[in-house]
C-alpha cells in the first residue's frame, strides 16, 4: 500500500498543440462515465484538482464534451502509475 502523499496532476496539451492532423472527437458526460467508470461527481471533483482533462464547452449553448484523446491519456496514466512500486519512505 502506498502511503505517501504523491498526486499525479494530468497535463493537458495545450491548445497550440492541436493542429488538426489527428482526428478528434467529442465524448459527453455520460460515455465518459462508461469509459472510465467514475461518477459524474467524481469526474467533477478530479478536474477541480487538476488530475482528470478539463472539459471543453461546446458552441451553441451549456452542453460541455471531453475529447477521447484527452480520456485515453488519463487511463494510460492511471494504468502507468497504478503499476509503479510502492514508495515505503
């Protein structure tokens, strides 16, 4: 069990970043619940401090999406630190 008081904080690639060279899409609140399978509020809560991407809110009204991109790449860092050693300090 890892007791010590590391965070891993998810960066965000900046929006100079996207160049459309890659195809992007769109995934609503509820795909990514299914995908990663937290709650809305623990969605809400993890990017209030900074360790899940940051929601973009789309043209046209309240509606919000997260790019697909962005999801993987926070399950990938899920998956990389979940398989790290402990660090017994």
């Amino acid at each position: 069990m890892n007791t010590s008081n590391t965070t891993t904080r998810f960066d965000t690639p900046a929006k100079s970043d996207f160049t459309g060279h890659m195809p992007t899409r769109f995934i609503r609140r509820k795909e990514v619940c299914h995908l990663t399978g937290l709650s809305p509020s623990s969605v809400y809560l993890l990017m209030n401090q900074s360790k899940f991407p940051s929601s973009i809110r789309l043209p046209g009204g309240k509606a919000v999406a997260w790019l697909l991109s962005d999801v993987e790449e926070w399950q990938r860092q899920c998956i990389a630190a979940a398989s790290q050693p402990a660090n017994d300090d």
